[in-house]
C-alpha cells in the first residue's frame, strides 16, 4: 500500500484563475498566470495577499471550483487498488466540512482530510510515501523528508522541477500517474 497525499489549490483544480480574478477586484491588480515564475507574488504586500487568500477560501469560492481532468479517475484508481489518500491543503481548518465536501461533490475518493499546515511534517509523522503538491518549498521539503514529490507543471514550480530531477512533473493527472508508476510501481495497477 502507498500512502498518498494530495494538496488540492492547483494540483486537484485550476487555483491560479480564482486567485487572479480576487486580486483584481481586490486590489486592482493582475496577475497572468504565465508571469508567476517564482513562488512569492511580489505585486501584493503581504497583507493584500492575506485578504486574496481568504477571499478565495471562503465557501462558496471553495464550492465553485472544478477539478483537473483526470484528477478523480485516477485518485479513485489508487484507492480502488488499496492505495491510502490523504488529502492535505494549507487551507485554515475550518474549511474541512466546505472542502470534504467539494471533493464528495466531484467525486474525488479520500481517506483523510486535513486542513491545516505544516504539511510536510504531517507527512512524515502519518507515514506518507508520496506527496503531490504544487509549492516549490513543499516539494522541496518533501524531497529533503525522504517522500517522493510530485506535481502538476506550473510557470511557479518548472524551474525547481528542472533542478531536481527527483521531483515528478507532468501537464495532467494522467501523466502524472504514469510518471509516479515509474517510481512506485504498485501505483501502476490502478
């Protein structure tokens, strides 16, 4: 059995374009998603980039979003396989009930949920043997804890990726699920 955990604001749906369309009504600023190259968003001060986050966190934002092609087929996959999913999201705790939700309503098949941070760590301490995540400083971290990291390509996370061939990086969630096969080959028979 592989423990996977799965982060969902861009890797289980399209995030970038609800954060872009907040920080625009927000803030008045605009943010294409092919400029954010590196992690940090150096256009919002660190209190404008609180409020965006909240604003597309809330519950109806939550609510509205639509999965990634392919995402629930193959989560659902592994699971049918014996394949443990946790999913884990830096998303405050009180979102639980709203994201435990979104997924039941796209039909994306978990075995836990948490809500909270410190992500890696958590990893670690529930045994997880993959992590498939977004955020350069969680692969990275991920890489360090000895768990195999992976993602789906974004502007944001393509040059880490580049350095750490370590790292699996795929365009969609069926690729992603071949490249991680590769590695973990019980994965494979989902």
């Amino acid at each position: 059995m592989v423990l996977v955990a799965i982060d969902v604001d861009s890797t289980l749906h399209d995030y970038w374009e609800q954060f872009r369309q907040a920080a625009a009504l927000l803030h008045g600023v605009d943010l294409p998603y092919e400029d954010q190259t590196d992690w940090a968003v150096d256009a919002l001060s660190r209190h404008q980039l609180a409020a965006v986050i909240e604003h597309t966190h809330d519950d109806t934002r939550i609510s509205e979003a639509l999965p990634y092609e392919g995402a629930a087929d193959v989560i659902n996959g592994w699971r049918r396989s014996g394949h443990f999913v946790l999913i884990t999201t830096h998303r405050r705790p009180d979102a639980h009930d709203v994201t435990a939700r979104w997924l039941g309503d796209h039909g994306i098949g978990f075995d836990a949920l948490r809500c909270g941070y410190e992500k890696v760590i958590h990893c670690q301490e529930v045994g997880a043997h993959v992590l498939i995540d977004d955020s350069p400083t969680n692969l990275t971290a991920a890489l360090a804890a000895g768990l195999t990291p992976a993602t789906i390509a974004h502007p944001w996370n393509a040059e880490l990726s580049a350095r750490e061939p370590a790292i699996v990086i795929a365009d969609d969630w069926a690729a992603l699920a071949e490249r991680l096969a590769e590695r973990h080959p019980e994965l494979a028979s989902s």
